[in-house]
C-alpha cells in the first residue's frame, strides 16, 4: 500500500503543474455560450500544441500515451487550478477513444486529429424522448440505400449538438432482431439539412443540451464503427471511457467547492458568531470532507484495481453516484448557510458570491441524471457488484 | 500508487479470515457471549499463538513489528466474525506502554502482553464527568515514591479477564495497576453489545509505586495511540458492516415474496447498493488512514478521526438496514443479525463518538482553509 506518487509521477505533476500555471487563461468569458466556446477553442489548441489534448491516447494517435495515474494527476491539476474545459471534451473523452478501439485505418486518419485541436466538435447521439435510461430501446432508425444509410428519428439531450460537427449517433438498423442486437454506431455529419438541432432551456437559464431531429439524414457505409449490428458494445465502451475519465477531475473540482464553502461560511453571521463556529454548520462541513475523501480513496483503489485488471470495473458507477450526492449536499448546504440571502441569484445586487451558489445549487440537480441517473447506477452496483437479481 | 493489500497483507487476511471462521461459529460466539466472564480463554490462546496480541508491537519487545495496516486488516476480519476477544483492548493497552514506557516497564509487560500470557485494558473514562475522550477527573494524590488512585473508571472494556489497567489520571499521566492490586473492585455493566462486555473499575486508596506509572505527560506520546485505536475499531466496524451486507446479499437472493427473490425489487436491491456505498467508503477510509499512520503520521489525526466518524456511522447503519432486509426475522434473537448490530453501535460510541470526531474534522480542515485563504 502506498498512497504517495512516485518521483516520476511528482515530476509529471510538476510538470503539468507549472504548464497550467503559465499557461491558463483565465476564467471563462460570462457572455454567452458562443463566446464560452471559442474560448475553449482556443484553450483547446493550446492543450494541443502543447501535447496536453487527449493525453490517454496512444502516441501513435496523436495522444501522450499517458499512464493511468499520469491521466489522474493531469484531471486532478487542471481542475485543481479551474482551468477551462477543453472545447471538444466529448471528442476527446469518448469519440476518440471509439474510433481508436472500433474504427478502422481510414476512419482514424479522418476523424482523430480534427479531434484534438478542437477544429471539429462532436456530441453524443444516445438518448432519445422515450429512451433514457433504457437506451437499448431507443428507435431513431437507419435504412441501407446503397452505399449510404438514411436515418429518421430524435435525439434528446445532446449536448453541444449546436456546434458539432460530428455526431456519436447510435441508431436501429435491424428493427426485427433482440433490442441489444439491433443498434449499429455512425458517425454523423451533423452539417446537412437533414439534421435540425433546437436547444433546449435547463432549469439555470442555460441552453448546453438540445433535441436534435434527424430527417432522412445521410451517413456512408463508411462511417459505421465497429460492424452494422454491434452499435451496443461500441457505445458500452464510450460510457465506460466517460466515467473512468472523469473522477479525479471531479474529485479535485469538488475539493475546490468545499474550500470556498468554508470561506463562505466564515464569510456568514450565525448565531452571533460565523456561520464555521456554528456547531451544526461544522458538522455538516465535516461530514463533506470526510465522504469528500472517502470518494478519493475509493477512486485510488478503482484505479489501482483497473491498473492491475485493465479495464475500469463497475464499482466506477459508486464514485459517479457519491460525486452527484455530495455536489448536490455542498451546493444545499451553501444555501443553507446563505439563510435568506440564498434567495437571491445572479445579477442581483445582494447576491451572495454573485449567485454562484445558486447557479451551483440549480447545476446539480443535474448530476444525479446525467451520465447515468443515480437510480440506474443502483441497479447497476446491485446487479453487477452484489449479483443480486435482474427485475427485467 | 498502490492502494490495495499486498500478499503479505492478504495473506494475514486469509489465515484471519479462515482461522476465525472455523472458529467462531454462531453457536460457539453465542455460548461466550452467554458466559459469566464473555472471555474465551481457548480462543485466545489461539489467537496468541498466531501472533496476533503482539501483532503492533515492536519485535524487540516480542511483538511482530506490523504497522497499522496489518493491524487494521486483522481487526476488520475480526469485526466480519464478531469475535468475543480482549485483542482490541489488550493490543491499544500494548501501543501506549510501547509509546509511553520506559524500558524496564517495556521489559516487565510487553513480551508478556505479545505471548498473550498477560491481558491489558485501557481504563480512561472517569464516572461523573462527560465520557469523551480526554476529559479525565481522576486525582493521583502524591505519596512517597508513587501515587495513590481513588475514583472509578467506567466503560472500561474486558475488565473482568484483564490482569493489568492503563489507568489515565487528570494530570495527563498513565499508570499501570494490577487487577489484583489492593483497592481495586471490578463491577460488571450491562452492555449492548454481549460480545464485548464493559465494566467500572473502582479505585480505593490504589497506591502505585513510580515504577508503574509511565514517565512524562500523556500528550507527548498517547495521541498516536489513540488515532490508532479508533483505526483499529474503525476497522472491527468496517467488517461487522461488511458481514451484514453479505448477510443480507444471500438473503435478499434467496428469498422469495410475489414469485421472486426480494433481491429483485429495487427498494431492497438499492438498500444493499447503498449498504455496499458506507462500507466501501468506511473500509477506504479506513485503510487511508491506516496508511497514513505508518507512512504519514502528520495526517494521521484527521485520516483517522474520518476513519472513526464514518466508520461510526456505517457500522451500525449497515447491520441496521440489514435487519430491514430480513424483515421479521432479522428481528429474532435466533437471528445472528443484532449481535452485529449491537457491535457496531457500541463501537459508534466508544473512542469518540462520530460527532466528537466531526468537530475534530472541522476544527482541522477550517483551520488549514483559513490559512490557505490567508497565504
């Protein structure tokens, strides 16, 4: 047992560490999404020419052939220090990683390094109005004429949808076989007029995720990946990429939550004293830390497991379901301590931190649904770690 | 980064494991557990021979020389049996005279607490004053060359087998008394939990001659001590819980209501999802701050009082929602069920409670925000 890095793995953080130092630009512009996103172009070519985008890739690929732990420390920094996120974070965390293990020579000469500069954005087509948790059911449809598949249906949540280029489109090419067996994986060209994107309004004010329509749109023989028939497996593996890269960025972002809810709190009266004398305060804030870090060596323990099996196991989806819980406990317990002042949001004068905990507060109701609801994972931990019985 | 047993580790893990449960069969806890003393001499004899009473202890004073999280994988096998046994008590008893002692008090109890010939207990809490760790009333009234001890300690664990006390006094020393020293009277309590029996022990007129009490103030070298020990019973807790979820895991497999196994429906198969979450998280904790007292040790006040608020926490919450499993029959003294229950609640309350060490927690972590925001 040893909990420690390395001397190499200190240099890669040292490394990593001063790059971002020097490197970071700042916070995000406020305006709105469009300037969000060519500021995370920008930042994303610069993490490119730097070596920094899609660090778990393979070299050969244009990645750095980064180590597990290499990955973890480089998630771990970039959010310890709030760098932005990457502007094509979907291509990066799932498309890539699908093309490298499922595509063929052509389809990863065509799509990877577009990928890492940012030049093309792609968003994931899997959800769809009637399919959410059960994907497998989903019925947006692909019909072979030709050479080229014609695909109808909608798609719901999707992210980025408005500035992608591409689409991880998961549709049914063969209505009559076993729901699973059904699904073939395209690559989308989202650029046509057959595909219309609406955005949809999240309950912050926001627009990131949309309905996208597909009308008798068009993908090429050619960009199916991994075989018509095996879309299940391939998207599997993109699910499995998202929550194994995602923890200790998460972890590390969570940390910094819980330092500015202690300054928070030493920032608010209560009960004659400040809200961090507050016994009852105190207790919550603790509480946090301690399961804060419960999700960090937990994650040190999935990752020494995946390190010595190869692939991410399934206790990943206690980590996703802890990370929801306590980002939703933090941002509750900020409004908490906030008292009546939590009324208030962003633009308003006596806001409390501009409304930031408000923003928060709305943005996590999020993380129980996104990426897999919390009750899906449950199903998933009961099932898969306990081995207890299938309801379906 | 390494965050998993070695095979050594696991290979103390499987022989504890394995010896344990051939040993501590239902039938064989519930007979000690009915017994006058709850202490099971063949059983920790056994357990001596092992090696497991001086399993921390330095090899120079007969012990093994494991670090903490040997020690924490044996307790957390011991928690998973629910073993009747005073290595808890004996082997903190050992760390404090190691920590604290000088050589001849070494020399004179510690090869005899490694063999598992000679049975130590700490014995803090003082009867009339709030029962939190440090807080200690006990006067050691100076007298020639020694001390003399009146009052009672109370919740002190397997007293009734234990040859010798670590008595702690208000003036932050430590005294080590024969039970069969003159004006020391035994007084069995109640406990909840049958397997670990608690008692008062009354002091009248104790005199302690200067070689038994143990040079300088406690504070110099007991924190390290105590940090350990609520490892080690965060790590028993750890097991019961995971017992209890294993329990309950069979259970809701095998049982069957409207055609299925109850496993099946999710508000019993996401009850076991979340007792999976609190044990997993406690064990993590656990070994985190195992780890850290052997490798770390400026983390390891507030790695283990996380372990400890926790773990004090999930040991009692887990055997609770697997009664909740089982349904009536998780009620039933037949049940092994409440024997994990009531284990995991006593030890929620014993070393500080889980708010005792949440305050630990917040006192620590604002503190170091408060100097981050400052630098």
């Amino acid at each position: 047992m040893d909990l420690t890095l390395s001397p190499s793995e200190e240099e890669f953080r040292d490394e990593v560490r001063a790059w971002l130092r020097a490197n970071h630009p700042g916070p995000e512009p406020e305006a709105g999404l469009d300037e969000v996103m060519s500021f995370r172009r920008e930042w994303q070519l610069k993490l490119h020419e730097a070596g920094w985008a899609g660090i778990s890739w393979p070299q050969e690929y244009g990645g750095r052939g980064a180590t597990m732990i290499e990955q973890a420390i480089f998630a771990a920094e970039a959010s310890r220090q709030e760098a932005p996120a990457p502007a094509n974070v979907l291509g990066l965390a799932m498309g890539g990683p699908v093309v490298i293990a499922h595509g063929t020579e052509e389809q990863k000469a065509r799509y990877l390094e577009p990928i890492l500069t940012g030049e093309e954005i792609w968003c994931q087509g899997f959800s769809e109005p009637e399919s959410g948790s059960d994907l497998a059911s989903l019925k947006t449809r692909a019909v072979k004429d030709g050479d080229e598949w014609v695909v109808t249906g909608q798609k719901v949540w999707t992210t980025f949808a408005q500035y992608a280029k591409w689409c991880m489109l998961v549709a049914r090419t063969d209505p009559d076989a076993p729901k699973h067996q059904g699904l073939t994986y395209f690559l989308m060209d989202m650029e046509q007029d057959g595909v219309q994107t609406r955005p949809l309004v999240q309950i912050t004010g926001e627009g990131e995720f949309n309905e996208v329509f597909f009308e008798e749109a068009r993908v090429p023989d050619e960009n199916v990946v991994g075989g018509v028939g095996n879309g299940w497996a391939v998207a599997i593996t993109t699910l499995m990429n998202e929550r194994a890269g995602l923890a200790f960025g998460a972890i590390s972002q969570i940390q910094n939550s819980l330092g500015r809810l202690s300054k928070l709190a030493r920032e608010t009266p209560s009960n004659g004293g400040t809200a961090a004398d507050d016994p009852y305060f105190r207790q919550r804030i603790a509480q946090l830390h301690i399961e804060v870090e419960t999700m960090r060596l937990n994650a040190y323990r999935g990752l020494t497991k995946t390190m010595q099996s190869g692939i991410p196991g399934p206790e990943g989806s206690l980590g996703k379901w802890q990370w929801a819980d306590l980002n939703q406990d933090l941002t509750e317990l900020a409004l908490e301590i906030e008292g009546a002042y939590s009324m208030l949001a962003r633009g308003s004068e006596h806001a409390v931190a501009g409304g930031a905990w408000q923003y928060g507060f709305l943005r996590s109701r999020a993380n129980s649904i996104e990426g897999g609801t919390t009750d899906i994972l449950k199903n998933i931990i009961a099932e898969r770690v306990l081995g207890l019985p299938r309801l379906r | 980064m390494y965050f998993d047993l070695t095979d050594e580790q696991q290979a103390i893990k499987s022989t504890a494991h394995d010896f344990l449960a051939s040993r501590f069969k239902s039938e064989r806890i519930r007979e000690i557990a009915a017994g006058a003393s709850g202490f099971d001499e063949n059983g920790w004899k056994e357990m001596a021979e092992l090696g497991w009473a001086g399993l921390a202890l330095p090899e120079e004073w007969g012990g093994q020389g494991l670090g903490t999280v040997e020690l924490a994988v044996l307790f957390e096998e011991m928690g998973y049996a629910l073993v009747p046994s005073p290595l808890l008590s004996n082997t903190i008893a050992g760390l404090a005279i190691a920590a604290g002692g000088n050589d001849e008090q070494r020399q004179r109890y510690l090869p005899q607490l490694a063999s598992g010939e000679l049975l130590a207990t700490p014995a803090l809490m003082d009867a009339g004053v709030p029962a939190e760790p440090g807080i200690f009333a006990m006067a050691a009234r100076e007298d020639g060359d020694g001390v003399v001890l009146d009052g009672e300690k109370t919740l002190v664990m397997d007293a009734a087998s234990a040859d010798l006390f670590l008595v702690a006094t208000a003036d932050g020393r430590r005294h080590l008394v024969e039970q069969d020293a003159a004006g020391v009277t035994v007084v069995p309590e109640e406990s909840i939990d049958l397997t670990r029996r608690l008692s008062s022990v009354r002091f009248e007129g104790v005199r302690v001659t200067s070689e038994n009490t143990l040079p300088g103030s406690a504070e110099t070298y007991f924190p390290p001590v105590f940090s350990r020990a609520c490892v080690a019973i965060a790590a028993e807790s750890t097991g019961v819980a995971q017992r209890a979820l294993d329990f309950s895991v069979a259970y809701a497999k095998d049982r069957q209501q409207f055609g299925r196994p109850i496993g099946a429906y999710q508000a019993v198969s996401h009850r076991c999802a979340q007792m999976l979450l609190e044990t997993e998280n406690s064990r993590s904790a656990v070994y985190g701050a195992a780890w850290a007292a052997d490798a770390e040790p400026e983390s390891l006040p507030l790695a283990a009082s996380m372990a400890k608020a926790y773990a004090s926490d999930a040991g009692w919450r887990v055997p609770d929602a697997a009664i909740q499993v089982h349904g009536g029959i998780g009620f039933t003294w037949e049940h092994d069920l409440h024997f994990f229950l009531k284990r995991g609640r006593a030890n929620a309350a014993m070393f500080g409670d889980a708010k005792w060490h949440r305050e630990r927690v917040a006192e620590a972590v604002l503190a170091r925000e408060t100097a981050a925001a400052n630098a």
